[in-house]
C-alpha cells in the first residue's frame, strides 16, 4: 500500500449529473486499485446517489460493490432530510454523524485524507 489517503466525497445527486458520480467512483476504485488508502463518503445530495446505487438493478451499483470496503457511509443529516434513510439502511450503510450529526470532512483531513469532492 503507497502512503497515498484520498477521501473521495460524493455530493452530487445521481439524477442531476450521473456522469460526475460515475467519474468520482471510477477515480475512487482507480486508487484502490493502485492500493492507496481511499475512503468514500457521500454527503448533501449524494445521499441520494447512494440510495440510487445500492439497488442491484442500477447501471452503477457494479461500482458500489467493488468499493463496498471502501464506503465509509452517508451523512446521517443528509440521509433524513433528503427522505432516503430505508434505502441507505437497506444497503448497511454507515450513518456519519461525528459533527453534530452531520458527517466531518475536517475529521476526513485529521485523519490524513486528502479530499476530491464530486
């Protein structure tokens, strides 16, 4: 594994720009693959994208399993007040709630991580 930590954050919602989400997987497994330290997190309306994702028939969910490992989960603010809580808790996904029930990219940067925000 190389000293790289990269924090891929996913903030775009899958209906607005699919083609954004998908190049923010691809560079995520793209440093997995390489054997970086790659995190995944979706925060403001990509709690939608992963909602979207995590179903088995979605074009990206093929993604979504190659980076299971690797997605560390989903603002929980962000999963209630975008109404997709059933469908990142169907998936296991994680809750992020380490900044007054949000999710911290500041944590993501004490951890380390250098972010790339799609």
């Amino acid at each position: 594994m190389s000293d790289l930590k990269i924090a891929v954050v996913i903030y775009e919602p899958i209906d607005s720009d699919s083609s954004r989400v998908y190049r923010g997987l691809k560079t995520a497994l793209e440093f997995k693959q390489a054997g970086d330290d790659v995190t995944v997190v979706f925060d403001g309306s990509g709690v939608e994208t992963l909602a979207a994702i995590t179903a088995p028939i979605h074009k990206m969910n093929p993604l979504a399993v190659a980076l299971k490992d690797n997605i560390r989960g989903a603002c929980g603010f962000c999963v209630t007040s975008h109404g997709v809580s059933d469908a990142v808790a169907l998936g296991g996904w994680d809750l992020l709630t380490d900044y007054k029930g949000e999710v911290s990219v500041r944590n993501l940067v004490l951890e380390g991580y250098q972010i790339l925000s799609f």
